[in-house]
C-alpha cells in the first residue's frame, strides 16, 4: 500500500505564513478520529486561563497561519547538538522529482553526531527565485530538531516543482512522512527561522511514525488535543497529524526552559500525551 499524502487546506489570512502549506505522507491509513460536528456544544471557546507572555508568548495561539518558535529557542536547541559536517556536492545529471519532472540535481550528505540525512537539491541555477534552502540552512535545521526525533528523518528532497499533490486551496511548501521531507518552492522570502520550523514541523509527521501504529493511537492524541482549551495555529486544525506537528514545535522550544510551566498550562493534555511518547 503506498503511502497516503494529506495535503492540508491553507488559511487565507494574510500572515506570511499562508503560504505555507504541507501535507502528511501518512503511514497508516486511518478514518478522521473526530467528525465536524460531534463536539461538545457551542459555549465559545473554554476561556483561556493563561496568557504567555515576553519570550514565551510564541506559545499563545496563532490567530493565523502556522506555530513559529523564535530563533532564540532554536539557537537553543542548536547547542545541544555538534556541528554539521556536509559532504561534497555529486551531481546528478538527471533526477526525477515528486512530480515526475526530471532535471539535474546535487546530493549531499549531512552529518550530525553520527546521523547522516541524505540531502537532494536542485543546482543553483534550477533553485534561483524559488525561495528553497541551501544545504548549509538545512544542516542549520536539522541541528535544531532534537536528535531522537531527527533519527526518524533520513532523506531530505529539496524540489524545484512544485508538489504533485497542489491543494485547491494553494501552494504546498512542504511533506514529511516515512522518513523523508519534501520542499517544494514557496513565494515569500525565507529566513533560517522559516526553515527552524517548517524543518521541525515536518519531521514531527516522520516522528509520529513511532508513536502512531494504529488508528487507534491517533484518535488518542485527537483526544488530548480536543481536551485542550486551545490549538496551536489554524494549521493545526488541517488534520491530527497537523496538531502533532505544530504542537511539537512548541513543546521543543519550550521543553525544559522557563516556558515550560506556561506550556502546560496552555496545552495540558497535549504537553501530557508528549511526555507519555518520551518515556516510552
Ligand atoms: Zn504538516
């Protein structure tokens, strides 16, 4: 059975994120745990009790678009990991991308305390004005993904086409799932700190492969994240593996720092169901 992509429905606001859109490689099929409609009823969303605020306020809510974590606390996590080694370029006279396009590519490999991640990228010429990474950004990302989730992430494709899969709703700027992460082009400038959390966002979908065998254990995690006052982002809402992603951005940033605590309290269920994973 060949892997199930989800491409997610993207938000329309204007936040500079809307342009980012993903989808899950998931690796179980598995029916919505959670139909439109059976929630509890209407009283507008529970009160919120906490307000993170100063260097925690990255955990509110987004009022649109995606999670992003600040680069203080990808800096952060980038410490705890050794610096990246990058192999030299090989070139590939023709490679055949997602959408079955085909043209020359360099590949590289990462090295990261003992992991090596496949890296295949278009040349500088086929990525000019598509706002992909460089490998250096990548290795840059991949160090801030702590290193028991980046051992689920093995391949990373940088496409210069767009994904195959275009949602109706616009541009898919990324996939993860089964140990790959696909790029795709994007329109808005990006940052090291877009690639911090998109890199992270996308390896959460290669990391729920671990804790996620069966339907049943993503209806648990939909429980925790219904149980909780708040969601993350919108993006959130485009599936559970959605919730997962954007959460484990936050708990990464937050886990073991003076947000902690303010973590909790906004995403108690969530911030439990986590936990539960890491003392597996
Ligand atoms: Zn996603």
């Amino acid at each position: 059975m060949g892997p199930n992509r989800q491409p997610s429905p993207l938000g329309q606001t204007k936040h500079r994120h809307d342009d980012i859109e993903d989808g899950t490689l998931a690796r179980t099929a598995s029916p919505h745990p959670s139909p439109v409609g059976t929630k509890a009823p209407a009283a507008p969303a529970k009160a919120r009790s906490t307000v993170a605020k100063g260097a925690c306020a990255y955990l509110n809510p987004r009022a649109g678009g995606t999670v992003t974590a600040p680069s203080e606390a990808f800096d952060r996590l980038r410490g705890k990991s050794g610096a990246a080694k990058v192999s030299s370029p090989e070139t590939k006279d023709s490679y055949t991308w997602p959408d079955k396009s085909t043209s020359k590519a360099v590949q590289q490999e990462v090295e990261i305390d003992g992991q090596k991640i496949r890296v295949v990228r278009p040349t500088d010429d086929g990525a000019k004005g598509k706002n992909l990474p460089t490998t250096k950004e990548l290795a840059e990302a991949l160090r801030a993904i702590p290193a028991d989730q980046r051992a689920h992430t093995s391949v990373i494709v940088v496409s210069p086409t767009p994904s195959p899969d275009k949602s109706a709703s616009g541009t898919i700027a990324g996939e993860g799932g089964s140990g790959e992460i696909r790029l795709y082009p994007v329109t808005a400038a990006q940052a090291q700190n877009d690639f911090d959390n998109r890199l992270t966002h996308e390896s959460g979908h290669n990391v729920q492969g671990q804790f996620w065998t069966g339907a049943g254990d993503v209806h648990d995690w939909q429980t925790a994240a219904d149980a909780d006052s708040s969601r993350p982002s919108p993006y959130a809402a485009s599936t559970t593996g959605d919730d997962f992603s954007e959460f484990n951005v936050l708990f990464n940033a937050a886990r073991g720092t003076a947000c902690e605590a303010t973590a909790k309290k906004i995403y108690p269920n969530r911030w439990a169901k986590m936990e539960s994973y890491r003392s597996k």
